[in-house]
C-alpha cells in the first residue's frame, strides 16, 4: 500500500488539560485526526508549527493557561486561546467543547464571541451530548475554506510535505500577483529543502560527503545516476535539474548575476509563467515520492538498498 492509498482526514488541534481517548477513537472513525495539546500556551504554539497543517481547532473552555503542574483549569483560559488565536492572525475555524460544572460556566455566552464566528455553529458544544454535532459542523466550516480545498486537491503531496509553507505557495498561485513574485524562487528552495530531508530520512537520498550551498543540485547528479531509469523517471531527473537552477540561482540568498537576473525577469513580467512552471515542477517530485510504498518494509529495503548502491558509484 502507497500513501496515496491513505484516507484523507481532517487535522484538528485539541487544546483540553484533560483528553478523552473514547473522544480521539470516535473522532478518528468520522474522518477527523485530532492532535492534543494540554494547555493553551502549548496548543498556541504548536498552531505556528510551520512543519504542520491544522483545518480547525477544537477549545476546552475549563482549560489551563500554562504548563505548570501547580496550575488549575479555569475559566480565563478560553478567553486567553480566542484572544491569541486572532493575535496570532491564526485563520482557521475553532469550537468550543466543554462539560461539567465549574465557576462562572453560565458567563460562557458572554465570553464567546458568537459574531467572530463565520462558520456555522453552536456557540458552544456540551460534552458529551454534543459530540457527533461538533464533528459535523466542523467538517461542514472545513469544507467552506479555500485552504481546506486545496490540501483535499493535493492529498497526496500533503501527505508527503505537511508544510504551511506549500499551502500558501499552492494558495497564491491562483492571485494575480503570483507570476510577478520574486520570493517564490527563495520559498521553493526552501521547500526543495525539506523534500530532501523527507528523502534522506527515508534512505532514498544520500548526502555528498563534500558540502554544497546547493542541496537540490546534489539530488539532481544523485538521481541522475539512475541511468536506466528503475526507479527515478527521466523526467523527474530533469525536473530536479530545473529546480536546482531556478530554486538557487532565483533565491534572495543568491547574490549572482544569473540570480539577479531571474528575479528581475520575474518582478518585470517577462518571464511569465517561470514561477508556475517551477510550482508544478516541484508538484510532480512530491507526488513521485508518495508513490513509494513507503508502509511496505520488504519492498521498500529492495528500494533504498538500490539507491545506497547508487550512492557508492563515482
């Protein structure tokens, strides 16, 4: 099985001090993967987690603030996570889930605000009652967003690259400012980066012993070396080539002439659909790699034992 074959599922981030495995059980078998945080200043930060891409958010409102073992669930702490998801500019639709009893629990109509809420929902959620409404309504805001569209589109990529760092490249795309941006050379660099990390993490890409400020062009000589093509397509090879030259030459960390000289054609328009062609590129290496039966041990020893054997030619 390849992870194409994987079930797309809708990434929520928890934050409740006091998580219920009957709740992640019952969230899994409706298509949602939930993440816990247990505490609001942990489920704030890991919403910037720029190697991570959430779809909503689900809030305790009796929650705790810090991760201090001294502290206790209240109530300040659901005001403290909705302010900060705006400070943080941290777009995504978010639901308050929340049981018991506890002080000041009948205010919670005054401290949600219901008119920031876009997305069709309760106000609040009551526990356990109100589980399979909750689940509802959160694919129901899901399916609204354009993000949302995009990773559904591009499942597989994202199974491979979970990166906010794609999703706003594959976002802007579709503006009309997109052909005219000179950073997107810098920001598919780096993004080439992080495919190579996969890759070498995953012993289908090995290192050159020597140091290069150009890693994509070291991928490309290495796949290059599959000359009968067995497992690395000739056009992934050249498409590899391409990013090296475009990615590193075009980058801001570039001083050179010909990295000047891309930048320029793209602020100016005469070279069009470069940034595009570059997206894509990058597209089809990322959906090559989840062709991998990456969940197939025996398979994927035959696999990395061919490339470890590339890696040891001259």
């Amino acid at each position: 099985m390849t992870m194409a074959g994987n079930e797309r599922k809708i990434k929520v981030l928890w934050i409740d001090d006091q998580p219920s495995d009957t709740f992640l059980d019952i969230a899994d078998n409706n298509g949602l993967d939930v993440e816990v945080r247990t505490t609001v200043q942990a489920g704030l930060n890991e919403l910037q987690n720029k190697n991570q891409i959430y779809e909503a958010i689900i809030l305790d409102a009796n929650c705790k603030i810090a991760d201090d073992n001294t502290e206790t669930p209240q109530l300040i702490a659901l005001a403290n996570a909705i302010v900060g998801i705006y400070a943080k500019r941290i777009d995504l639709p978010w639901f308050v889930y929340t049981g018991g009893t506890y002080e000041g629990k009948e205010a919670l109509e005054h401290i949600i605000p219901q008119n920031l809420q876009w997305w069709e929902s309760k106000q609040w959620y009551n526990k356990p009652d109100d589980i399979n409404i909750l689940f509802e309504d959160i694919k129901k805001a899901v399916e609204k967003r354009e993000e949302s569209k995009i990773i559904a589109q591009y499942s597989r990529a994202f199974n491979i690259l979970r990166s906010q760092d794609l999703l706003k490249l594959l976002k802007s795309m579709n503006t009309p400012e997109f052909e005219r941006d000179e950073e997107v050379p810098h920001t598919i660099r780096c993004l080439c980066e992080e495919l190579i990390d996969f890759l070498e993490k995953n012993s289908l890409f090995y290192r050159s012993k020597k140091e290069s400020s150009n890693l994509t062009a070291d991928c490309s000589r290495f796949f290059s070396k599959d000359r009968k093509k067995r497992y690395t397509p000739i056009y992934i090879q050249r498409l590899f080539h391409f990013l090296s030259e475009y990615a590193n030459a075009g980058s801001h960390e570039s001083t050179n002439d010909e990295g000047e000289a891309i930048r320029k054609d793209i602020k100016a328009g005469n070279a069009t659909f470069l940034n595009r062609t570059a997206t894509l590129a990058l597209m089809n290496i990322i959906l090559w790699c989840s062709n991998f039966p990456l969940e197939n041990q025996e398979k994927m020893k035959d696999i990395q034992m061919f490339y470890y054997n590339l890696s040891t030619q001259q």
